[in-house]
C-alpha cells in the first residue's frame, strides 16, 4: 500500500468495493473488510487480512464497528470472559469507548447494573444507557488500570461484582 511518491498510508480496519482484481476470491464489485490503507484508493497485495461481505443487509459502517473488531472483543470479553448473570454488577472503563460502549449495552440488555467510567464529562451524553450505583459501592474497590482485566469487587451488600 506505498504511494506513487513514496509515502504509506496510514492503514488500519476498513471496508472497502473492489474495483479490479487478479485474485480468484475476489472480483470486481465484491466488498472486503480488513486491514486496508485510509485513503481514497488502495492497492492491496497481502490479501491474508481481508475477508469478503456476504450479508449486506446491513450498513458496510457496522463491519468496523459491531461486526468488526470493537464488537467481537466486546462479545467475546463480555460473554466469554466476564461472563455476568443477571443483576450482577458490572464496571465497564472506558466505557464512552469503540469496544466500552458495546459492552454496556451487552451488560444492559442482559440486565446487569452497570457503571461506566469516561475520561472527562465530554465524554458521557446525556442519554448514556448505564445505570448510576457509584454511590452504592463501598470506598476503595476501584482500582482502574488498562492493564486489569477483569477484578472482583463487592458492593455495600457484598453482592459480587464483575469488573
């Protein structure tokens, strides 16, 4: 993905239409999600990280967000790793995040108590889908770092808490 002058793309997760191609699993019109270059045309030759829209009965934004990475590491940390039952508690940071936002919701729909936090008010609409139990939870259980996965904590009724 080099240009004609040189320079190389900032690249990352993308969508993108083939306009031509010599490979046999992709031709011309086919969409593609992987990692391609943010600009307006790429040429792509390692094909490895590319994987062909079928369903596109959806939005093709959906496959970098929900159905990309931010949803699949939401899914699988929530349900896979976390795995919370209803009523539980749980502390989702960043969670004005790509990946925080989903399990919120994730956590929300599976009727948990949720409690998000954000690196300033800015972050936070007025219309966040978290639940407010801050107050309910006994000082010092939070110890928020991105390198903590997942910590047991309990709230002022010692119910268990996933965070």
């Amino acid at each position: 993905m080099e240009s004609d002058d040189g320079e190389v793309p900032i690249s990352g997760r993308g969508v993108a239409k083939v306009l031509d191609s010599r490979h046999p699993d992709y031709k011309k019109g086919d969409f593609i999600w992987g990692i391609t270059g943010w600009e307006e045309y790429s040429l792509i030759t390692a094909t490895e990280t590319l994987f062909k829209i079928h369903d596109k009965d959806v939005p093709l934004s959906y496959y970098t967000g929900i159905l990309g990475m931010p949803g699949l590491t939401a899914y699988a940390g929530f349900y896979e790793i976390c795995s919370p039952k209803k009523g539980e508690f749980v502390f989702i940071s960043a969670a004005s995040g790509a990946v925080g936002q989903l399990v919120g919701q994730f956590a929300k729909l599976l009727g948990c108590y949720v409690v998000g936090s954000a690196g300033s008010k800015d972050k936070v609409p007025g219309n966040f889908s978290v639940t407010q139990i801050l107050g309910t939870m006994k000082q010092g259980v939070f110890l928020a770092s991105k390198h903590i996965l997942l910590l047991k904590a309990y709230s002022s009724n010692n119910v268990p808490m996933r965070i």
